[in-house]
C-alpha cells in the first residue's frame, strides 16, 4: 500500500528531520518551522502514515476483510488530517496579511486616495469640518444620499451606504457626488487619520522624497490645463491660437486631533510667476484658504481667522474643473461672483436640521480699486495720478478682491456674509444654495474721481449687497441633470463708484447688476464605463443697467455703451474615464450689444483632474 496516493504529496516529496529542524516536502515546495501547531501536526501525519505502512507489510496475509476495513478508517483520518491542515494554512497566511496591513497605510498611499469630504455641516458649506472619522463618514452617507454627482446613481448609491462607524468613502466617484451634493462646506478631503496608529515605517514618504510620520496629514490636488482658439477683441475679433496652464492645487489637510482640522488650498496659476521680461510669464501663487475648523457639535463648529472662501455661489465654493462641464468656468462665476473669491474671514457654521444647513462668515471688504501695489501708497490710501476701478460695468467684481499680504488693504471695512445650503430628503437628487453678502462700504481709502479739467475729488461711501440662489438637479435613476444660478448686486451710491468717475464712458456701472443661467446635461454610460456628458448652458447678464451716475459726462449721463450687456451659449462635451478626470471640448458663442458686438467667441478643450 502507497500511502503517498493519499497524504497530499506527491510521489517525489520527502519528510526529514535535520538539525532539529523539520522539513516537510508539500507539493514541491519545502516548508520550515510554520509555528508550533503546523509542523507538529505535519509530524504526526508522516508518523501515522509510516505506522500504518509498517502494519501493513508485516500482516499484509491475513485478515484481509479486516485490514480492508481497518485501513480504509486509517485513510479517513489521514484526510481529516490532512484537511485540517490546509485550514490551518489559509488562516496562518490571513493572520498574516491582517498583521501586515493594521500598522497603517503610508502617507503617500493616503495623499493619493484621500478619504471622503466633510460634511458641511455648516462652513465650506463646510471645507474643513473637524469631525471624528465616524462622524464624517454618517455625515458623508447622508450627503451622498441626495447627490446629483458627477459619479452614475449606482456610484451615489454605493457611496452613501457607508456606515457610522465604517471608514468614510474613498473612490472618487463617493468624494465627488458627496462634494457635488454640497450637504456641508469644504473640505473635499477628509484626514480622518487613526492618530494612535504608530507612526509609518521608513521610506513611506507623503509626498515627494521627504519621509513624514505625520499619520493626520493629507494632500489632495486639482487642476486643469486649456489650449484651443478664441476671437481675441483688441485684434478685431481675429481668432488666435493659444494654450494655458491654467492652475495647479495642491489641498493639504491637517487632522490636530478628533475636533481641531486645518485646511489649506496652495494654487499655481497660469504657469507660476517670473518677473524678468524675458520669461514670457505672467502667472501667480496664491494661499487660497488657510485656516482651523474647531467642532463642538453637529450644530456649530468654529472657524478661525485665516484665508477663507467666500460662500456664496456653488462654484466659487466647488470650483475644481471636474464639477463643471466647460472648459471655461461658468460666465456668472467670473465676473459677479469673482472666483475664486477669498479674503481674510472668519466665522462659524453647521446644521440646522437634517438636509439644511447653515455658514456665517465675518470677512475683509472687496474694494472697488483695481490697479497693481504701485498705486497703494505706503500711508495706506490710493496714489494721485489715476487708478484703474475695482467695479466697472466690463468686469463686474472680477477685479474687486482685496489682497491678502502685508497689511496692505485699503479699507477698515468689514463685510459680513450668511449662506443657507439645503438637500431636502423628500426629493432626491436635488440640492441648492442661498446666500446674501453685504459690505457698509467698498470705497477704499483715498478714493477719488477726476473731473474733465484734471481735479482730483474724494468720492464718498457706497455699500454693495449681492444675493446668489443656484439649484442643481440630478434626475433620478436616469442620466439628466438640470442647473440654474441667478446673481443680482446692488449698489447703494454708484456714483461714488471709480468707473463712473474715471473719465471713461465703457465701463460705466448703474445702480444694479445682474445675471442668470441654466443648463441642461445628460450623463451616457459608456461600455467601458466612461462617464459621456453632453451638455448646453445659456447665461445672461448685465453689467451696466441704468441710474449711472458721476462725473464721465464724455458722452452725457447714463451712458450706456452695451458691452456688459451679454448673452452667452455654450455647448460642449465633458469624458470622464474616472470621476477624478475629465476631458472636456466646447464651443462659446458670446453676444453683446455694443456697436461692434463683443467678437469673443472660442472653441476650446482641454484636462481637469480632482484627487
């Protein structure tokens, strides 16, 4: 009898001892000193086995009934051994992998898949909520309940699912449609760090080569590169060919502790800075945000003072190129509401109840000055000579955002803004925001008008309210999604505004402003599970209404020239391969009614990322 046929190994493997180390032969590949319980058990086997062979051969004449039976119970055993055996294998290699895998996750494996955003519960509509790894992951599931994604309904579904005490969602299609639901204000990235976990091991860097043993930390990134060709309207409405690095993001997250979180957001834009002429650059490095979210409840967490966005609009709070479909952000998102806007601020937010939640924000005024720090005098008001307006009825506020270093504002004046964003549960799939922003006072200190004849006269006060409402819808259990924004400014003395008292008649302002959009996309699964979106946005608006007043009476008093009167249609195409990419290619036709019509249209594609 070969008992080889029936122990697991083959003809060819060997059982020794050597050196008071056992070798065990198992299926070609040698095994040594697997704990105490393995090769005892592995011993016992071979024993057993060569016993029974031992028997066999010196009674192999009688009883052959007898020794049949006797040996078939002697081989069920050896079976059963060797079954538990195996068992014993797979558990010993879990147990390994478990103990592999609970020291930690390096840094750098965290920084490239971030965990799930915050819920704003309250400030970017919460960017940068301090909740415990629970309690962003509850926060988290709600959110993405209603949320009318980028990510396709079954991403929605699966991301929302996650439980209290589970770890918060990670793939970015859950990030995405948590962000995209705007249940609470920012941060996308969530450290949600287990900081008693020791410390990673050596060479497991965080980003870079630099090695960190900082378990709280986190670095997301964003950002989005442009190329094609627009009608340029200082050559005539002649179209050019251009490309753009347009920003680079980096989003580092600090987890303190269960209840303390800063965040920041570092932007290179438009291929960073130079100074010589030479360079052919004309870029910018901007701290974005920077600040510390401190939680004492659902209800009301604290943000320090720091650099914080200024929440009004969806998009100048979740302005990352793969939540929008243009290349290009959307038209009422670059002029009046200036994103990306951020000033120095500070000020508390959180849920009110379910589905509504609530930011209050205590910021640095906007100041109608639009010019470089040359024209900002050291004694802290605006240079004689002349100066370029914050406010006109080109830009709109695009150029109206104090700066942010050495102490070099124009103004003493405080602004103060209130958003409500809200994602009620009894429709799914829908989510919207209002907010109301007032400054008593956007004139900078030494302002001025110039009179025809050259006299330089102080302008007085002049408060602005803006007020935004935007709704997103994501249709359920289909691909259509709708969008609308609507953004209205007031000014309460336009004739205190330096663009109706510059001299130029183009870019006179009146008492108002004001703009409008909507859009309709439809989201086509395609069969390698590329997201296709096409999509049509229509946006008007109106920068310069009537009730101008002020000293340009070049062509008389309310002068209306019609080139911030525009109308904008954009069709285009966005590809996702993931939800943290896209590829996008659209076409924008712009309409104005100024004499020679605004000859600003533009083909352009382009790549945005989120992670």
């Amino acid at each position: 009898m070969i008992l080889n046929s029936c122990s697991g190994r083959r003809a060819d493997d060997s059982a020794s001892s050597h050196d008071g180390a056992l070798h065990i032969g198992w299926g070609g590949r040698p095994t040594r000193g697997r704990g105490g319980l393995l090769p005892s058990l592995l011993a016992a086997v071979s024993t057993l086995a060569l016993s029974a062979a031992a028997a066999q051969a010196a009674d192999d004449r009688s009883s052959q009934p007898a020794d049949g039976a006797a040996v078939k119970a002697l081989m069920a055993k050896i079976e059963s051994m060797e079954q538990r055996i195996n068992t014993l294998q797979v558990e010993l290699k879990d147990a390994k992998a478990k103990k592999t895998t609970s020291v930690g996750q390096s840094a750098s494996q965290a920084s490239r898949n971030p965990s799930g955003p915050v819920a704003l519960i309250g400030a970017k509509d919460a960017h940068g909520s301090a909740l415990k790894a629970s309690d962003n992951a509850q926060a988290a599931s709600k959110s993405v309940g209603n949320a009318m994604a980028l990510a396709g309904s079954k991403d929605v579904k699966n991301g929302g699912s996650t439980t209290a005490d589970a770890a918060p969602p990670s793939s970015p299609a859950s990030r995405l449609a948590a962000a995209f639901a705007d249940a609470d204000p920012k941060p996308k990235f969530l450290p949600a760090a287990d900081l008693k976990a020791p410390p990673p091991p050596a060479g497991k860097d965080l980003f870079g080569v630099a090695p960190s043993p900082v378990p709280g930390m986190r670095i997301g990134m964003y950002g989005e590169i442009k190329l094609g060709s627009m009608q340029n309207p200082a050559a005539n409405g002649q179209w050019q060919n251009g490309f753009d690095m347009a920003r680079l993001v980096l989003l580092p997250t600090y987890q303190v502790n269960d209840y303390i979180t800063f965040n920041a957001e570092l932007e290179w834009e438009h291929g960073g800075t130079a100074f010589d002429n030479d360079d052919k650059l004309h870029g910018a490095v901007e701290v974005e945000q920077a600040f510390f979210d401190v939680k004492f409840n659902d209800h009301f967490t604290l943000r320090s003072p720091g650099i914080d966005l200024i929440p009004i609009s969806f998009t100048n709070l979740y302005h990352e190129p793969t939540l929008f479909y243009s290349v290009q952000r959307p038209e009422l998102a670059n002029g009046l509401i200036p994103t990306t806007w951020y000033a120095p601020a500070a000020g508390f937010y959180g849920k009110i109840v379910d589905g509504l939640n609530y930011q209050f924000q205590i910021s640095q005024s906007a100041e109608d000055f639009g010019d470089d720090f040359a024209h900002r005098g050291d004694n802290g008001h605006i240079n004689s000579g002349g100066y370029a307006a914050g406010i006109s009825g080109s830009e709109a506020l695009a150029l109206s955002r104090a700066p942010i270093g050495d102490f070099r504002q124009l103004s003493n004046e405080l602004a103060y803004t209130l958003r409500l964003s809200y994602t009620p549960s009894f429709l799914p799939g829908f989510a919207g925001s209002s907010a109301i922003y007032y400054s008593p006072n956007v004139t900078p200190r030494g302002a001025y008008a110039t009179q025809p004849d050259g006299t330089e006269v102080p302008l007085g006060k002049n408060a602005m309210t803006i007020f935004n409402t935007e709704a997103r819808y994501r249709v359920p259990n289909t691909g259509l999604e709708l969008r609308a924004e609507y953004a209205h400014v007031n000014f309460s003395n336009p004739e205190n505004l330096r663009a109706n008292n510059d001299l130029d008649d183009t870019n006179n302002v009146g008492k108002n402003m004001w703009g409008y959009s909507g859009e309709i996309a439809y989201h086509f699964r395609a069969p390698n599970d590329y997201d296709i979106v096409p999509f049509y946005r229509y946006t008007r608006q109106n920068f310069q209404t009537s009730g101008m007043l002020g000293s340009d009476l070049t062509n008389g008093l309310n002068n209306i020239t019609g080139s911030g009167d525009m109308t904008f249609h954009d069709v285009g195409v966005a590809v996702f391969p993931n939800p943290s990419v896209v590829y996008k290619l659209n076409y924008t036709k712009v309409i104005d009614r100024s004499p020679t019509g605004a000859m600003s249209d533009r083909v352009l594609a382009g790549v945005g990322w989120l992670w």
